[in-house]
C-alpha cells in the first residue's frame, strides 16, 4: 500500500524515490555528452567547472570527471544540507572546500554522493541548462521515462509511496521527510533526487540491455559496465564500472545500483549475458532493506534455471522454489568468500580500498 494512513493498492506506476539509483541517470548523460564530444572523461574536472576549490589545491587540479563517476576522487561522502544558503548544484560547489578529503585522486575507491552532484554540475556547464532541464532532454524524454521525476511539486500529481519507519512499540509511522533529502535541496538531486516507479525502472533496465537506441552509442553504453577499478573485500561488489557496481554471480556479470532514503529501499540489479532485470522498491523500515535483499537473492537464483531454448527464453516449467538452484547458506564461510547484494546510500558507505 501507498500509507498506512492514506492506503491505496501500489501498481506499477507509483512513484518511489530512487536515493543512488539516481546516479545512474547522472552518469548516462554524462557518457551522451562523452559521445558528443563535449566531454572528455580523463580531463580535469575544472575543464569544466573552473570555479571548483577543495581542501587541497593539488587534488583540485587532478580531479578527472572519470574519477567522479567511478568513487576515486578521494572525497568524502558529502556535505550535510542544513536548509540554508544557495542549495542549488553552484551553492554547493561554492563549499566543497569545507568537504574533508581521504585519499588522493585516484588512490582508492570511496563512494561519495558528494561526487555525483559535482558531475551534475559539470552537465550544467557544458549544457547550459539546470541540471533537471538537461537531464529531461540528455535522457528523461529520449527513454520514454514518463513516471521518472525531480522535486515534490511532481511526484505529487502522481500516485506515490510514503516511507515509514517502525516505531519501538512496533507500529509503522510515515517517514518525514519524503525522499532522503529536505525538499529544495536541488544540490544532492545528481546523486540521489531521482523519483520513479518499477515500470520506468525496468524500461531503464530495458535500455541499458540495447544497443543505446538515440541517446548513445553502444559502444559508450556499453562501457559504463567494464570495470574501471576493483574493489578488494568489499561488501559492494567486485569493482566499480562508470557507476555500477559490478558483480561476480557464479560466473555471471551483474551490474547494479541499491539507494536508501527515509523508509525507502531501492534496488536495481541487471544481468546483460541473460538479457534479464529484478527491481525491487519497498516503503518500510528498518526491515523494508533486507526483504529487498531477499528478493534479489531469490531472482540472481533464476537466470541459473535451466531454460527449453538454452539461452534467454522461457524458464523451464515447473522451476518453481523446488526447482531452481539453492542459494547457499554463507553464514558459516570465511568472511572473504561471502557475496552479499550491497546498499548504498541514502546512508553513508565506503568501498574498500581497490
């Protein structure tokens, strides 16, 4: 349902925010306006946003647009919004000198929201256009992602989901605020503003699946999914790509994203050898998170099924819980050999070293 207070039956079309899937929209377009010509991915980030100043000059000059989309620019996560001042992508650039740096560019991987939205801002630039604007024409409307907005003032002439966080005495409560942000915090939509619903998402996955269609070529769309940097024991995955996170699945190659906002679980998984996709949204907390999890879990189960045509087809019949593969129990492994489908903020995490 909807809300525990307002209940409506959730169909294919309500909206739910998306937290970090959004940055796989931030980093499509990026890569159109790689195709284009207008962006080059291995040059300094100043190229295109001169004005950037962070807490080491050195780092300030080296920062490349590839180490944003792939969490090596050695940023910290991000700068906390307090409702105040410039919240545009500008307003926040303006203090990116106040955000604590953890690495040199290109020395480890670190996932950072505070990357993304200094990547909406290199769209702004060279486009000329707001962020949402450029996104709606880079990719929004090209894809036919009617459902896959910014800011309340649309998703609410849209049937969409309140979080809800599960009080101490056991009863769910909407969570307030909406999505992982306060509204008007335009700053973080790059990397987490994105509402949308499971029909978008999967004609999102759809996309990613194709040959590009108008937007891109499919060699460039392609290429987000080649690993740019590995990730060592790292519950995130194998390595990140430009923005997926990528993952080994019993021999398999899965790229996905996960987000998390206030009650709200988002996940994204997408298995290109199989031509297959799971997305899974939920509206509850705390435990909303780790039945996503069991939901992907149960779907990476079924491109392993047995199939009549030996490829991408049908399952075969009959492949119901008693006949697909058994997930291991990994309670009892050593810690390195675990594989678990990762979160991703919403909350704060760090990948391991690369």
């Amino acid at each position: 349902m909807t809300s525990v207070h307002t209940p409506l039956p959730v169909d294919e079309h309500t909206l739910f925010p998306l937290a970090s899937v959004s940055k796989t929209f931030t980093a499509t377009a990026l890569m159109r306006l790689v195709a284009e010509g207008k962006v080059d991915l291995h040059a300094p980030v100043r190229t295109y946003v001169p004005e950037l100043k962070l807490a080491d000059e050195e780092s300030a000059a080296r920062i490349t647009v590839l180490n944003l989309l792939n969490h090596t620019a050695g940023l910290e996560w991000n700068l906390i919004d307090d409702g105040e001042g410039d919240r545009s992508l500008a307003g926040l650039v303006a203090k990116l000198s106040q955000l604590p740096l953890i690495a040199p560019p290109g020395a480890r991987a670190s996932y950072s929201q505070a990357g993304y939205n200094l990547a909406g801002r290199i769209i702004e630039k060279v486009t000329g256009l707001p962020f949402e604007q450029a996104m709606a024409s880079l990719v929004l409307e090209p894809v036919g992602l009617a459902d896959t907005v910014y800011g309340l003032s649309e998703v609410m002439v849209r049937k969409f989901a309140v979080g809800h966080n599960r009080g101490e005495d056991g009863t769910l409560r909407p969570a307030r605020p909406w999505a992982a942000f306060k509204e008007g915090a335009r700053g973080d939509n790059p990397g987490g503003g994105l509402a949308s619903s499971v029909s978008d998402l999967l004609r999102w996955a759809r996309f990613q699946l194709g040959d590009g269609e108008d937007v891109l070529p499919a060699a460039q769309l392609h290429r987000m999914r080649e690993q740019t940097v590995r990730l060592r024991a790292s519950t995130l995955g194998e390595g990140f790509g430009i923005c997926w996170f990528l993952h080994d699945l019993d021999g398999l190659h899965g790229i996905g994203h996960g987000g998390s906002g206030n009650g709200q679980f988002a996940e994204l998984l997408i298995v290109p050898e199989r031509d297959f996709a799971v997305v899974s949204l939920a509206n509850a907390g705390p435990d909303g998170y780790p039945f996503n999890q069991s939901v992907v879990r149960w779907a990476l189960a079924l491109p392993r099924r047995h199939r009549e045509d030996g490829g991408a087809g049908r399952v075969r019949r009959g492949a119901g819980p008693a006949g697909r593969r058994p997930l291991r129990d990994r309670r009892h492994e050593p810690r390195h050999r675990r594989r678990r489908y990762p979160a991703h903020p919403g909350g704060r995490h760090q990948a391991g070293d690369p």
